[in-house]
C-alpha cells in the first residue's frame, strides 16, 4: 500500500515550511527530494514518519508501517559498538554473516566494528548509521542526507 499526503502544510513560527502538498509514494518505489536548505525535506520525512503532525492536512497509509531511518544526526548508542548499534536496531533479522558483509561492503574492519562507536572517525560513524536503517526489518526506510560526511 502507498503513502499519500493529502494537501500537508507546516509552519514554524512565521516560516511556512510545506504549503498545500499532495504526494503519493508508491510501495517498493525509491524517492529522492531534492532542494534548497530550509525548503522542508526534513520537515516533510518527518511528517511521513509520524514524528512531526502536519498543521494542516493528512498522511494516509503510513498507520502501522513500520520505519527505519538515518537522520542528519547519526543518532548511534555511544557505548555501544558498531556491531551492538546494528543489533539494538535489527535484532534477531540480522545474523552474523550478513552483518560482517554489510561492513565490509562499507569498508569496515573487524577491528572497527569492535569499537564503541565514539571512538570511529565520522565517516565511520556515518556508515554505521546508513547500515543500521538499510538493515533494520522496516517497510518503509527513510535517509535524510545520507552521504553527509562521507569521503
């Protein structure tokens, strides 16, 4: 079943961020927005995600999906390792072969992915996060300015 916004509009203040939208995202369908800084990107993930309520409008069919996303923000568990940030956020869908092949395709080393996460560089921050949305069991996976950061 698709996502679709129905006439969403969001304000911040004075600043209309999203005025009269209507989208519909097809399932199994990839998306990229593009725009300026400020035009609403991540206001408008976020509304799809449920996270932020649209001032006006409405989002249809994203009622019980089940989400995963990487925001600006890499958002990862500090003290945990990079193999322990992808378990915290997949669980058991994710078994140990395919994890060490997700981080060797991100250039990870098992040195690495040993690490508390504090201790990678960005980059392999970064990819950590990308990872652990990519992996995650979700019907729906959303990036917001995924490449930010890497090489």
């Amino acid at each position: 079943m698709s996502i679709e916004l129905v006439n969403v509009s969001k304000a911040f203040g004075e600043t209309q961020v999203l005025r009269g939208l209507s989208e519909r995202f097809a399932q199994g369908e990839a998306v990229c927005v593009m725009g300026r800084s400020g035009l609403g990107k991540t206001t408008l993930a976020r509304i799809v995600m449920g996270l932020e309520k649209p001032d006006a409008g409405a989002v249809r069919g994203a009622k019980g999906k089940r989400f995963a996303a990487a925001f600006q923000e890499d958002r990862l568990v500090e003290r945990l390792s990079a193999q322990g940030n992808l378990r915290f956020a997949c669980g058991a869908a994710l078994d140990e072969p395919r994890m060490a092949e997700a981080f060797a395709a991100v250039g990870l080393t098992p040195q690495d992915v040993e690490k508390p996460v504090g201790e990678l560089s960005g980059g392999q921050r970064r990819r950590v996060a990308l990872l652990r949305a990519l992996l995650a069991p979700a019907d729906v996976v959303v990036l917001d300015e995924p490449f930010k950061g890497l090489d």
